[in-house]
C-alpha cells in the first residue's frame, strides 16, 4: 500500500518513537462549547495497532482511584496536540493486554485488606477494679 498525496499531508513527524510498555503523556484538545482546552492523560501503551500510516492507533491505560482507564488515540489525529515519551519500558510482549488482569487482581487484593482492616473487631482492654474504684471516687467527689 503507497501513502498518497492527500494521506502525505496529513502525517505528523513529531511523533515519539513509542511501542508497548513505553509510559507516555498525550496533550489532547478538548473542546467544551466554544472553548478549547488541553488535557493531559498519562498511562502505559498497552497495544499499538496499524502500523505508523495514516490509520495507525495506540491504546494507553491508566489506573484512577483503582479503575482502569483506558483510550484509544489515532496516531496522526490533529486533536492530539503532542505526545512526550516519560518512559521506555521493556517488554517482551506486543500486545500487553495481560496488564488489564495484573492490575484488577492488585486492586481487588488491596481492598480486600482493606476490608478486612476495617471489619476487624477492637480490641477490648479490660478494666482492673483498682481503675473502677478510682473512677467511682472522682465521680463522688465532683457530686
């Protein structure tokens, strides 16, 4: 398959050499209304699909108050405004979808000591009668 004329034009050249494993930050316009913003959404390439060409996409995912997250991005899309490389990562794998499993076992793991923690009768220290007997008295004498 030849990149034509039109397709040409469209392809981006300040693209990071990124593939999966790598940890990346994605600047993406978002238009709210008339106004525009950027917003920044950092994770880890989990998959890069199609190739470099004009239809090539990276998936990144990231963890938010334990939910995954994950979005899909046309590699030469014009409403991504960059893409900085935070990180190489080394991996043997091209497809890192095993990291979606990995991260739901860590999460559930966590709040089940969570949960534990928090079901976990007190501990009751038992009162010595010299304490109640002091007790009683400060209570007499304050009457």
């Amino acid at each position: 398959m030849t990149v034509t004329h039109i397709e040409q034009s469209y392809l981006r050249t300040d693209l990071p050499a990124m593939g999966p494993g790598d940890t990346v930050r994605v600047y993406q316009k978002i238009k709210e209304g008339d106004k525009e913003r950027i917003s920044a959404f950092e994770g880890i390439v989990i998959a890069t699909k199609h190739g470099r060409g004009i239809t090539g996409s990276y998936t990144v995912r990231k963890v938010v108050d334990g939910i995954g997250v994950e979005r899909v991005f046309p590699l030469h899309s014009p409403m991504v405004e960059r893409v900085e490389l935070v990180r190489r990562g080394s991996v043997r794998r091209a497809k890192l979808y095993y990291i979606r499993d990995k991260a739901a076992r860590e999460v559930r793991r966590k709040i089940k000591s969570i949960f534990m923690e928090a079901n976990r009768p007190q501990k009751k220290t038992p009162i010595v009668a010299d304490e109640m007997d002091a007790n009683a008295e400060s209570s007499a004498e304050k009457e």
